[in-house]
C-alpha cells in the first residue's frame, strides 16, 4: 500500500504563518513587560505583599489585556518608595500610570511615545527631575498630574506637551516649574482644567488662550510673578474658576460679560489698577471674588447679594460706599484709562475730590481743574478726548512720554485752554485748528502732519488740507485769501522778533553764566546733612517721586557743569529713609565690598536701588569711586547705561540712587539661572543683550560730549530689564579716554578674565581694552561659560584661550554652544558670525580689535532677524535700515533711559520660600473634574 499525501491547503499555510508569527512576537512582547515590571519591583519598596512570581497581571494594581500586555498600573497611596525604572516607556500598551500619594523619588523616566498612555498621575511624591522627552509623543494623554512635587528641579513646561491634542486635564502646582507660560493652548480644544499655582512661572499670559475651552484656571502665588495685562481672560467664555492671585498683573480687569459661567475669581496680591467693570459685577453666577491688596479706582464696587467680596484697604474708591464719583473725578479716571491706567496714578489719586492733592493737578479757587501737567511721565497710551470735559482747563501738558495716536479734535472746545504741550511723543495725524492764543508745542513727533493756516499757532484741521481754509472760515474767497496772507505775514513777523529777543536772553545767560563760574568755580559737594537737606530739598514731582526740579551736576574736573536731566542730584537723607522703609532689612537687594544696597519705593510707585556706604568701609579707592560714578554718570545719558537718580552725602555715609533693574544681572542669567528661577536665556534674548551692551558701550567711547573707558565690563555689571533688555552699570572705574589712539598710564583695576593683555602688562589704557572685555562676554553668550572657570580642565581654564582654538574650525563651534540654545541650522549661523566677532574683539594686538561702532554693525542686522511679534515689545529698539547713517547717529545720540528703574551690580537675590499645598487630583477620572475646597489659604 503506497504512503499516503496530504493535500496542500493555501488557508492552512496561512494560520500556520500567523500562528509563528504569534509564537515569536508576543511571547516575547509579554516576556518584555514581564521583564520591565520585575524591575520596576525592585526599584520599588513597600510593594504589595503579592508581587512576586513571573506574572505580573496577576499582581495587586496591575491590569493586562488578553495578551497580558500590561495596560494600567494603578498604585495610588500604597506608602510605597523608592524610585521608578528607566525604562517604563517600553509598556507600550500602558494606558494608565496611577502612583500619586507616595513616596517615591529620584528622576522620574520618560514616557516619550507611549501612545496608548492616557492618564498619568504622579502628584504627592519625591521626584527630584524630569527629563526633557518626558511628554514627547504622548498623542492620547487626557489627563496628566505631576502637582506637590516640590523637590523637582526646575523645569520648563516644554513645547512638546502640543503632541497632547487630546489633553483635558493638566495639573502641575508647586512643581517648581519656571520660565514663561508656553503659547500651545491652541492644540487643546478639549482641555477644561489647568492648575500651575505655587510655581516659578513669569511673563505674561500666553495669546493662546483667546477661546480656549478652559474652565479651571489656577495660575496663583508664582514666586516672582506673573505680569502684563489679563485682557485674553474675556475671551475664554467657558471659565467657572480664575485664580490669577498673588502674582504681578498690571492693568485693568477686561470686559468679563462673555464669562457668564464665572463664579470665583480671585485676583488680590496684584498691580491692578484702574475702575471695576460693571460687567464683573453683574455675573449671575459669581459666588466669590477677591479685589484686595490692588490699586483699584473709580467709584466703590456694588455686588450681588450672596457675592463674597474682599476689597481690602490698598484700593483708591472715590467713596466709601457705592455710588457715583464727582464729575471731574470721573473724567480724570477717564483719561487715566485711555493712558491704561498708569500706577502712579492709581496710588495717588484716591478720594472725591481732584483738588485734594491729587499729583499732576492744579485747580483753581472754585476748584476747577485748570492745570494737567503730565510731562516726562513716560505713559503710554493715546491723548484722551475726555480731556475736552475739564472745561476750565489752561494748560495741559503732555510732553516726553510714549502716546501715540492723534490729537483729538474735542481739545479744541476748551476755550479756556493756553497751552498744549504734546511734544517728544509718537503722535500722528494732522493737527486740530485751535483758536488764537493758544501755544502749541509739537516738535519731537516724527509722524504727527501740520497745517500752516492755523490761527495762534494752532497746527491744520483734519477736514481741510493745508492752505485750503482762511482765518473767517471762507473757502477760496479773494477778501478771506488776502487777509490769511496778511495775517501770515504779521505772523512770521512777530516770529522773527520774538526769535531776536530769545537770543538775546541766552546770550546773556551764556555770558552770565560764564562769569558766574570763573568767579565761583564748581559747586563743592555738600559735607554735612544739613547742606544736603538745603541741596535737595523737595519740590515738584518730576517722575522721580518728587526729588525736586534741575539742579546743577557736582563733579570734580574742570569740565563745563552740566545740568542733570532726571532730576536732583543730590538727595536729602531724610527722603532715602523715608523710601527704603529707613533702610529695613526687608529692603535689602544685595552687599558689595563697599555696602549694601536698598530697594525703594518713591511716593508715585517708582522703585529705586540705593548704595549705601560708609567711608571707613570704602577707605581711599571706594571715596575715588563714589566720585568716579557721580562724575561720569551725571554727563551721560543713554537708555543702554544705568541711570544715576541722585546722590547723598551724610557724616560718613556715602549714598547713590540707581534706577533698579528688576530682573538682575546678566551673570546671573547665564551662569545661575536654575538657583535664582530664571529660564536659560534664549539666542534672541543674548544676541539683543549684546547689541544694547554694544551701543552702551559705544556711546561711553564716542558718542558722549566727552569719552569714556568702562574698565570693568562683565556680566555682573550688566543689569536686565523686565523688558529683557541690558543696561551697563558700576562706573567706579571709568576714566576719561584720550584723544586720538593715544593710551593713558592708570593703576590696574578690572577684573582677571576681562583685562586686555596690554592693559595687564603695562597699566595702559585705550577704548580697545573695553572692546577686549566685551568680546569675552559675547563669548559667554555664546558657551554658557565664565571667562575663568578653575573647574574646567586646565587647558579650558581660560575662556579667550579654549575659544580662540574653537574658532580654528567652523565645525567645532557647534560643540562649544551652550546646550541650552540647541539651535537650527539658520541660528547656528547667526552664532558663528557673533562668535567671529568675539574672536576680533579679543585680539591679542589692540589695533586688530574692531571698534564697538562696528559691534554694533554687525550685531544690529542679527537682532533685526528676531524682530518681536508684538509692536509693544519692539517700541524704541529696532533699527530703521532705511535711515541714513547720520539719521542713525542722531537717533543712536537722543536715546534716553528707559523707563524700567534698576539697581547696582552687586544684586544677591534670594527666591522667597513658598509651601502651600493644595488638593491633588483624585485617583479615578470619573472624578477627576469635581471642584473640590482648596486648601492655599484663600
């Protein structure tokens, strides 16, 4: 009998091949999660009693599929320890990560393309940091809680979080998270909650929260603050809940009429300003809403019953009670609006009655409002057409600040009015036709147009172009033309001899002057307090919380006496008490080999920075330097150097007034960011850094009315705005450069690190040795390193050494770059060029370093590339190309100081402890949206 065949079947070849396929893929897949979780259990302790054996599916807390893949490991509040495995992301199945209320530590793993994860709760442990892949690719996270971690290190909330479309929850409080709020809320359309309370957040919030679907927002008590406005929270018409307090919000609260949902809303602890919205008050559901510690004004709230409302005792009603304010009052908090609500404002206008020592304003007998004056107050904003309803007006002025827009027609009503200053602003359009007699100053408006038939000086009318109306108000009417070229001709008369007799009067002033001072010679500096207290006596506001009008600069070289543009020099000890809290500890921003230095508050909310000296602390060199800094700084001015404000002489104490820099010095930024809570300073915010260091510096060389060596530049003495922008400060050792490329013999001052070899080796100084400084910091901007680092191996020591053998080969330079940047490709060419520019600027021979003129040429374009988004955020700093080179000189040689008031170059800040906690998120989702009692001490 022959052997029997079977017959070939294509299906059973099939289920044969998947049935191998099985064999050698899932066995393994559930071997490979067997493997991860054993680990897991021995990274762990206090585990439950049955995690043992080669199953885990059959583990307490641990779910599988039908392929015992592991799909959710829920251990929530199980006492447990320890750390977690590295590899946890290889569960590729996990869905669900449930460990919250523990106690377990170390660096938490990854999760980076777990595509299956939905839900991850870690709130209420140790982890001390998480890594930078740690949300990449988790494209269906809905719900994700890392709050009261409070031993993380700092960490950025990163831009990869978008790849979580499907988020609904993200609660990360007192996480120690820093940086700025990242601007992805648009890839969220289903998120309801965002909790980031107790963090190190700054900056504003993002724009992309306009129409987000967010319902709980709590973004309260960051230790630095939140800033800017919170206009984007009317537009987020789904909120029920808004925490925003304890933060550094500014401006007014928005139209909320949209919020109908709203029923807490806690705001105190900020720098509003400005009235109560009628539309926050008359929200249905609002139960509960915190006003207190703002500077709120305008007539006193009136709420719903059942509303809880705290005002507190900061605010500025006009009443005490609910009710209108007085008509002027109205009108005045009208234009402080349209100017948004400037601070010094709001903390000295209180009450109903303007007349009652309101700053800026005078009134009359009748009381009356009949003078405005707001010169030199650096508002923005637009001229209000309210001013039109202070119809006893005289005089307005609003000359050297930052409006824009037009001038409104509506002035024109003011029969009473005189004079109207407006000049050195940003206005535009044409010039309303004011009636004769009324003195207009316009000059200083680059775009603001001008007709030349107004009558008394007036500028043109909107409705007509220029030349086209006479003074009787007929249009092309032969009697009506000849009398307008009558009445130009009387005028440019009377302009002429008036322009005669002006220039007699400073010639003779001049002349004055001049014998005045070969007479008496410099004014000496006060010795005692009671000269002091003569010298600075108290006068008109001028924006610097009354320190008095112009007084003549004390300096110790022959030069001409300058005039002092900011205000007083010198400054009585009675005022600097009274601002610094009579120089409290709680004051105190920092210490210096020569002092400390103090944080005040002027009467208009103005911060300054005080250095306050002893002589027998500061001996022979620190007298010098006092002196150096009074001298240099009362001649210059420049928005990229920082301002002296005044000075004091006391018995044996010796102070100085800075502005005050609220967000320290570049050093700190570069070099300890983590320990003071900044975020890694990005390309744009360092290439901009040093264009304004560049041009600080350019005007100290050449641009001043007489030139300057720094001598000590590095990044301690380079102070940051809240506006991220650099100032140049501490002049102590800043001499007076010579005339041509003639070098001066002075003693060795600096720093080891900075000093130009020349200037090392033989005590001789020229511009050049500054132009060697300054390449070292750009160097430092580039590599995140200091210019001496003794912890580095000894051939990286020396920062100008281990750079120079960098810019041997292009393709070293992208090892060198400080990791924080991780730049693209047309970045890393930007670099490259900065980094060719610090190798010119520290050559060895001074003549083959650049001058910072050229600096600042090559920086300028670079900056041009990361031109800001927002017009406010690029008001006054970028460069016009189409200016010729002249114009740019002009422009460069006008800059001012900028409005933000900074501080010394020896700031030690110190990051104010926080430990509140609030409720963690319930471990099942069904809960996981219920409003629950919060527990941070509202």
């Amino acid at each position: 009998m022959g052997e029997r065949k079977i017959p070939f079947s294509p299906s059973l070849l099939i289920i044969s091949s998947f049935f191998f396929i099985f064999l050698r893929l899932f066995p393994s897949a559930v071997a490979d999660d067997a493997a991860i979780m054993k680990k897991l259990a021995a990274n762990l302790k206090s585990t439950p009693t049955d995690w043992t054996g080669s199953d885990p599916c059959s583990w307490t807390g641990i779910k599988c599929d039908n392929s015992n893949r592991v799909t959710a490991i829920n251990l929530a509040s199980k006492s447990l320890s320890g750390t977690l495995t590295p590899d946890l992301n290889q569960l590729t199945q996990l869905q669900t990560l449930a460990l919250q209320n523990n106690g377990i530590g170390g660096s938490l793993p990854t999760l980076a393309n777990l595509t299956n994860l939905q839900e991850v709760y870690l709130d209420n442990n140790n982890f001390t940091s998480i890594p930078s892949t740690f949300f990449t690719g988790l494209t269906n996270l809905q719900n994700l809680s890392i709050s009261q971690n409070i031993n993380l290190e700092p960490w950025l909330i990163p831009a990869s979080l978008a790849d979580s479309s499907s988020l609904v929850y993200f609660y990360a409080s007192n996480a120690n998270a820093v940086g700025t709020i990242v601007d992805i809320f648009g890839s969220f359309p289903n998120l309801q909650s965002l909790r980031l309370s107790y963090n190190n957040l700054t900056g504003s919030l993002p724009k992309s929260f306009a129409g987000s679907g967010i319902r709980n927002l709590w973004l309260n008590n960051q230790v630095l603050g939140l800033s800017g406005p919170i206009d984007v929270i009317g537009t987020m018409t789904q909120l029920s809940q808004v925490w925003l307090h304890q933060n550094a919000f500014t401006g007014s609260i928005p139209d909320l009429s949209n919020c109908t949902t709203l029923f807490d809303l806690q705001l105190r602890g900020n720098q509003f300003t400005g009235v109560i919205p009628s539309s926050l008050m008359s929200l249905s559901h609002l139960v509960n809403v915190s006003l207190d510690n703002n500077n709120f004004q305008g007539p006193y709230p009136s709420f719903g019953t059942g509303v809880l409302v705290t005002l507190g005792t900061t605010n500025n009603f006009c009443n005490s009670k609910p009710g209108p304010c007085a008509p002027q009052v109205t009108t005045l908090l009208a234009i402080a609006g349209d100017l948004g609500y400037p601070m010094n404002l709001a903390t000295s206008w209180g009450g109903n009655d303007p007349c009652q020592g309101w700053t800026f304003i005078t009134c009359d007998a009748q009381k009356n409002v009949t003078i405005v004056n707001f010169a030199k107050q650096h508002f923005t904003g637009t001229i209000s057409p309210y001013f039109a309803n202070l119809t006893s007006l005289k005089s307005l002025l609003l000359n050297d600040n930052n409006l824009s827009g037009p001038i409104p027609a509506t002035l024109t009503s003011l029969i009473q009015l005189q004079t109207l200053d407006v000049s050195n602003n940003n206005l535009s359009g044409l010039v309303p036709v004011f009636p004769a007699g009324v003195t207009l100053k316009l000059t200083g408006n680059k775009f603001l147009g001008s007709n030349s038939t107004s009558g008394g000086g007036g500028g043109g009318s909107p409705e007509s172009s220029p030349g086209s109306r006479s003074p009787t108000g007929n249009n092309n009417s032969t009697s009506g033309g000849a009398k307008s070229s009558h009445g130009r001709s009387g005028l440019i008369a009377g302009v002429v001899v008036a322009a005669v007799i002006f220039m007699g009067v400073v010639a003779f002033v001049i002349c004055y002057a001049k014998k005045r001072k070969q007479k008496t010679g410099l004014v000496p500096l006060p010795q005692n307090e009671k000269e002091m207290g003569k010298n600075g006596a108290v006068g008109p506001s001028n924006g610097y919380g009354g320190f008095g009008s112009e007084l003549q600069s004390q300096s110790s070289d022959t030069s001409e006496v300058q005039v002092f543009d900011g205000g007083n020099v010198a400054i009585s000890i009675q005022v600097l008490r009274e601002v610094t809290n009579n120089f409290s500890e709680e004051n105190i921003l920092g210490r210096g080999g020569f002092g400390v230095v103090y944080k005040g508050v002027l009467h208009d909310g103005t911060q300054i920075a005080v250095k306050r000296m002893e002589c027998a602390a500061m001996g022979t060199k620190g007298m010098n330097e006092f002196q150096a800094e009074i001298a240099v700084l009362t001649k210059v001015r420049h928005r990229h150097l920082v301002a002296l404000l005044g000075f004091c002489v006391n018995g044996n104490e010796r102070l100085l007034v800075y502005e005050y820099m609220p967000q320290g010095t570049l050093g700190e930024h570069l070099f300890d960011c983590n320990a003071n809570g900044y975020p890694p300073l990005t390309w744009k915010q360092r290439v901009t850094i040093a264009l304004d260091v560049a041009r600080g510096v350019e005007y100290l060389h050449g641009l001043a009315q007489q030139s300057f060596i720094h001598r000590d530049l590095k990044p301690s003495n380079i102070l940051i705005g809240d506006d991220m922008r650099a100032k140049v400060s501490d002049f102590g050792l800043v001499k007076n450069a010579p005339d041509g490329k003639f070098s001066i013999e002075t003693r060795l001052a600096g720093t080891f690190g900075y000093l130009a070899p020349e200037y090392a080796a033989t005590g001789r100084v020229t511009t050049k040795v500054d132009v060697y400084a300054y390449g070292v910091v750009l160097m430092e901007l580039i590599t995140g390193r200091k210019a001496l680092d003794e912890t580095m191996p000894d051939d990286r020591t020396h920062l100008v050494t281990w750079f120079r053998r960098v810019l041997i080969n292009k393709d070293n330079i992208g090892k060198a770059i400080d990791p924080s940047l991780d730049p693209d490709d047309e970045t890393f060419e930007y670099i490259c060029k900065v980094a060719e520019l610090a190798g010119h600027c520290t050559a060895r021979e001074p003549s083959q370093r650049p001058d910072m003129g050229h600096a600042v040429n090559i920086l300028a374009p670079l900056v041009e590339q990361w031109k800001p988004s927002s017009h406010h955020e690029g008001d006054g700093y970028g460069i016009d190309l189409h200016l010729s080179l002249p114009q740019v000189l002009e422009q460069w040689q006008s800059e001012g100081t900028s409005t933000t008031v900074g501080g010394d170059s020896f700031y030690n800040r110190s990051i104010m402890s926080h430990g509140n906690t609030q409720s963690s998120i319930p471990p099942q989702p069904s809960s996981f949206g219920d409003t629950f009692k919060s527990t941070d001490g509202r």
